[in-house]
C-alpha cells in the first residue's frame, strides 16, 4: 500500500486547510485509514481516524474544527482543517491499516507540512 499526502501549507489562524490522502497498490484490505501529525522531536500523535464503515475518532484538541472522511471508491481519505490555530502546526501524516497476521500492518505517507502563522 502507498499513501501519498496533499493539501497541506502555510494559512493564518482561524483558517482552513485541506488535506488528501490516496491509497494505491493492495487498497482492498484496507480498513482504518487515518491522520497522525508530529511537530520536531516529538512524537507521532493521532488526529483522527475512520473505519471503512465510516466510524469516526478525534483527538480531544481537534474536536469541533476538524473532520475525516472517506471515499471508499478512490481509496482516499480527507482531513477538513478548520479553526485552525497556532498549535495544529505540525507534519500531518497519513495511516492506513491492513489487518493482516496477528497484529496487522500499518502504512504511512511522507507527510504534508501544515504551518498556521500570522
């Protein structure tokens, strides 16, 4: 599976953003699909994900700005970004997950920078 990101840039507080995330390869196993962001030295944290059913999750700091979703028939999933502030600066990353073998197989984009500046 290859996830590759776009979308992401440079918007000033209170903006929105965009950001896409198209499967290709083995997209049939597919089940959740996700975004991660990570600032410098950090950690990779989750943002939000969804199921191939449509079942949604966010992180607590996003709730209310942000929403996924998901087009099945293109393998693609979607961040809306909107309220954006000054701390969503960070590099978002796309997850997919392929329940195969016992813990299943997880597969990560490059990232797509997301800056919020005045």
């Amino acid at each position: 599976v290859q996830l590759v990101e776009s979308g992401g840039g440079l918007v000033q507080p209170g903006g929105s953003l965009r950001l896409s995330c198209a499967a290709t390869g083995s997209v049939f196993g597919i089940n959740v699909m996700g975004w991660y962001r990570q600032a410098p030295g950090k950690g990779r944290d989750v943002v939000a994900t969804i199921s191939k059913s449509g079942n949604t999750n966010y992180a607590d700091s996003v709730k209310g700005r942000f929403t996924i979703s998901r087009d099945n028939a293109k393998n693609t999933v979607y961040l809306q970004m909107n309220s954006l502030k000054l701390e969503d600066t960070d590099v978002y990353y796309c997850y997919a997950h392929v329940p195969t073998g016992p813990y299943g197989m997880p597969y990560w984009g490059k990232g797509t920078e997301v800056t919020v500046s005045a």
